[in-house]
C-alpha cells in the first residue's frame, strides 16, 4: 500500500517540475524506480489514477523503468545483483552489504501537452 | 515539449527531515522513529521507558496514528510533554508533520524524543522523518518471518526490539530463524528481548537508549 504514498509524492513533484518550466498539462510522466522499493506496477498505476483526479495532472499517464538491485560486498567490495531478500556475496559469502543502485525514486522526464505550456 | 530532468520523487519529504535533523542536533536531542505493525507494543515500550528513564533524561514523545488521542492520553499520564499527529487515515508519518510537533513539543527543552509511527511495516520505512535512530518492533505474536517478508525496515532500522516475549510458550514463533532473519538482512544489529508486560528485557531498552544519549 506505499504505492499510495509514492502516488501522491510523484504528483507533488511532477507539479513543482511544471511549475519550475513555466506550467503545462502534463501527458506522460517518466520513472526510475529501484527493483528495492518493492513498487507493485498495478498497484501504483491504479493509485495514481485515484489521486491524479482533480489536479493538472489528471490527463497523465505513468512510464517507468526499474532498475536492478546493485550491492557491492562489505568485505571484498564485489558487486553483484542479489537474488533473495537475503544478500550474500557469491564471490566470499559475506553477508550484507551496500547499495550501489535499486533504491531509484525519480522522475526523469516530463511531457506536457502540445500547446499547453507556458511559452 | 519534453521537459529532461532528474528529480527525486521523495525530494519534499527530504528536505524537510533535513530540517529536523539539523533543529534535533541544534537542541541536542536525539530521536528514535519507532515502527511497526499496529499493535506491537510500541506505546508500552515508549511507557516502559518513560517509567524508568524519568527524572534522569528529559522525555518528550510524538504519537502518530490514523485517528483518536488514545496513545497520547496513555503517555500524557506519565507527564512527559506529547504532542499527537492525526493523519486522519494517512499511513505513515511525513516530516513535515514532525517539524510543526517539534515547536508544540519545545524540543529545546528535551534530551530524548520518541516518535511513534503509524502502525504500518510499509510505507513509514520509505518517509526519512530526520530521526537519529530508527527502531523496529516485532512482537512474538506476529511470527518470526516479518524480517524476511519486511526486509527494508530491518536493513535501515539501527535496533530491532523483540517484543511480548512472555507469550513465546503459546506460540510457534522460531527465535533461531528470526534472529537468523534479522542478522542476514543487518549483520550488526542488536536484537532486544523485551516483554513490556512482565517487565523482561526493560532494562536491557533503557540501556541501550541511555548509551545513545
């Protein structure tokens, strides 16, 4: 159910990117998410539908790419993709580590409608 | 026209708990953000502590829930300073929530601020509230796999209390693989044993709370 909490923050921010490119009707909204934020694709789709009703962004639609789980081993620096919620380096077995990608929430592009921006 | 940008989605939410980071180190506070499922014993751990720690740290707590002032009206009988959140529905805590509390609470006056979140295993992990530690509770009652089927929380979380421990003779909740589970997803982590209910384990919280100080 997070994907009601992202649904809003996309539109929040998607706003302050309009804003800050002299306003627009927005028709498409491209993403990165991280394979990390266990972001259900269904679930953020229809929560955004709920939520962009009534705002400048009720006529978008969502995009987005997920990008893979990166962790690089605390001991032998490796990286590699964890396959298991569990992370554990397949070159010295060590467990845990850092993450290097798959932790993405970000908007990367915006389109507005043709002859709705503020030029 | 396509507008090219990189922004962070969580950026708003960011910001702000920046703020409160910084106004928690001005006044010299430190803050724990207590999450987890409804009904662990967050209110009873924060209690446990107010009860032990009183007249010795100077407390203040934050309540955050969907809707009543039940949990602040708990705390508030232990007369420490609380300010309660409403999210009238909302899931989580937002920064910004907890810097207006922080003003109503006068943070300068405290050493100590419990934030309890709403009871979710979710969502509260992904919104940064600028706290200085963040605390996972688990009670026996829920079942050893929530690490393994929660795993973020437990990866960011800087403690894991284990709570309701008296009731593990009636339940097939597997110790071993929770504490397992929980070193697998945070090598380091301390896991406290706790039982609010018969005392167990209370001192071993306070402990840990006062080295944060």
């Amino acid at each position: 159910m997070h994907e009601f909490s992202i649904a809003e923050a996309i539109i929040h921010a998607t706003q302050e990117v309009v804003q800050a490119n002299g306003g627009g009707k927005v028709e498409e909204i491209h993403l990165r998410i991280g394979e990390l934020r266990q972001v259900v694709p269904d679930a953020l789709l229809f929560a955004f539908d709920v939520l962009k009703q009534d705002t400048p962004l009720a006529e978008a639609s969502l995009h987005w790419e997920t990008v893979p789980a990166q962790v690089r081993c605390k001991a032998c620096n490796t990286e590699y993709h964890p396959n298991d919620v569990f992370w554990e380096c397949p070159s010295c077995g060590a467990i845990g580590g850092e993450v290097v990608a798959g932790e993405e929430l970000d908007i990367v592009g915006v389109t507005l409608m043709e002859g709705s921006d503020g030029d | 026209m396509e507008i090219k940008v990189v922004k962070r989605i969580m950026e708003a939410n960011e910001q702000h708990a920046e703020v409160v980071r910084r106004r928690l180190r001005e006044s010299g506070v430190v803050a724990l953000n207590l999450i987890s499922a409804p009904g662990s014993g967050k209110t009873s751990l924060i209690e446990a502590a107010i009860r032990e720690l009183k007249g010795r740290v100077r407390i203040g707590v934050i309540e955050g829930d969907p809707d009543t002032t039940r949990d602040a009206e708990r705390i508030a009988r232990l007369d420490v300073p609380v300010v309660q959140i409403n999210t009238e529905g909302g899931c989580h805590l937002e920064a910004t929530m907890v810097l207006r509390a922080l003003e109503e609470i006068e943070v300068d006056n405290l050493q100590l601020l419990f934030i309890e979140n709403v009871g979710n295993l979710v969502c509260p992990v992904v919104f940064d509230l600028g706290e200085t530690y963040r605390v996972a509770v688990v009670s026996a009652a829920e079942g050893h796999d929530k690490p393994a089927k929660y795993p973020a929380l437990f990866r960011t979380a800087q403690v894991t209390v284990l709570n309701k421990i008296d009731l593990m003779p009636y339940l097939d909740f597997d110790e071993e693989q929770f504490t397992a589970d929980v070193r697998r997803l945070n090598p380091e982590i301390p896991i406290l044993r706790v039982s609010c209910r018969t005392g167990e384990g209370v001192s071993e919280w306070t402990e840990w709370l006062l080295q944060r100080l």
